[in-house]
C-alpha cells in the first residue's frame, strides 16, 4: 500500500486555507486531513461542514479524510459527506452504537475509520475490523496541534498492524501527532502507512522539501 503524507489543516493558515492546501498538494502530499473539533469532547473548536464544501466548491478536488472528535457525532457525519468527505473518522467513545454509526458512514457513501487515543485499548477494533477502511492511532492526545510525540503509541501502531494484516483487509493505519522527519521512519517502521503531519509540515520554511524528507525516511524504514 502506498505511503500517504497527509497534512492537517489545523496548523494551516486559516486566513488562507485553500491557498495552503493548494501548497501542500503541489508539495506532494497526498491527502489532506480535516481536523473537527467541538469543544466538548476535546477542548478545542475548529471548523464545520461549510468550510469542506467550500474548499470543494473552490475546486480542491483531492482526497480528505475528516477526523470528527465530536461527541455526539452521528448527526455530523451526513452533513461531512454532502460536503466532500472521502473518508470519515470517529471515536468509539463518541457514540453510544459503534458498529451503527460505522456503517451509517459507508452507507452514506464514504469510507469509515475508527481512531484510537492514547489511553483507548485497541479490544474494539477486532468486533468492527470488518467495516472499516481506516485504522487511526491518535500519538498525542487530541484537541491540539503541536504536541509532542507519545512513544508508546509505536506499540499500538505494530499491535494495529498485526490485526489488520491477520484480517486479510485492505485497511489504512493511519498515525496522527507529532510526527515530524526526524521520527516518522521509525513511526513507518511500527506499520503505520498514513502520516498526518500538521505543524511539522506548515510551519516549515518549505512545504515541499519537508514533505521529501517525510518520504526518504519512510523509504528508509523498509530498507
């Protein structure tokens, strides 16, 4: 499977937003990733459906996966994929009904991925594996950008990987926090094959030769 780079729009430059992510596209990422947020299940606000289908409508056409750390989240998740949400992400602690709420993000014409905080064991990822298109290993607690690395989140990321390759399923291991050049081989290394990467991407002085470096050392890792 090939490695995705995906910036996250948080660390972005909100007064500029698609001229960012127009940036980082011509850089070389591959995806962008939408970070949700409503200062209740973590303490921060960030953007609605409104600013996606605007960044569509402005002809961003790109994949982008949106990351809801919203509780509740069923009602948002339509409202994400009229939008343009390619992929739609969701806690299990955000919902009183998992397997429910994963397959009313397939049903709605996106793929569904379940994401795991630090602290969240990874035992319900064997009762939905079946329906899920994402696995995302949260390496810092959400809520913020620019936070450092958990490094027992190497751990989850290889046990992750066991399970998805024991499924036989074309899943995605996605990995968000932290991950910057100087540590995302030995993160590519741990299975992870999706990198969201926020500040290390956008406050570089360029886009371009971090996203490269991103990939050197994910090259590496397999050597």
């Amino acid at each position: 499977m090939k490695a995705w780079i995906s910036p996250s729009i948080l660390a972005a430059d909100f007064s500029r937003l698609g001229e960012e992510i127009r940036a980082v596209l011509a850089a070389g990422a591959d995806t962008i990733h939408f970070d949700v947020m409503d200062n209740h299940y973590v303490p921060n606000l960030s953007v609605g459906p409104l600013v996606l289908k605007s960044l569509r409508n402005a002809g961003i056409h790109e994949t982008v996966d949106v990351h809801l750390m919203v509780k509740p989240v069923d009602s948002l998740i339509a409202d994400f994929i009229a939008a343009g949400a390619d992929y739609v992400s969701v806690h299990p602690e955000s919902t009183e009904h998992l397997h429910r709420t994963l397959t009313l993000i397939r049903e709605s014409g996106a793929k569904a991925g379940l994401v795991f905080n630090p602290a969240t064991s990874l035992t319900v990822l064997e009762e939905v594996i079946d329906i899920l298109d994402l696995v995302l290993v949260m390496s810092v607690n959400p809520g913020f950008g620019g936070q450092s690395f958990i490094e027992s989140s190497l751990d989850k990321l290889a046990h992750a990987r066991e399970l998805i390759d024991a499924s036989g399923r074309e899943i995605r291991l996605q990995v968000d926090g932290g991950v910057k050049v100087e540590n995302i081989g030995r993160v590519a290394a741990a299975g992870a094959d999706t990198f969201v990467a926020g500040t290390a991407i956008f406050a570089s002085d360029d886009y371009a030769t971090t996203i490269a470096g991103m990939r050197r050392e994910i090259a590496s890792s397999s050597s």
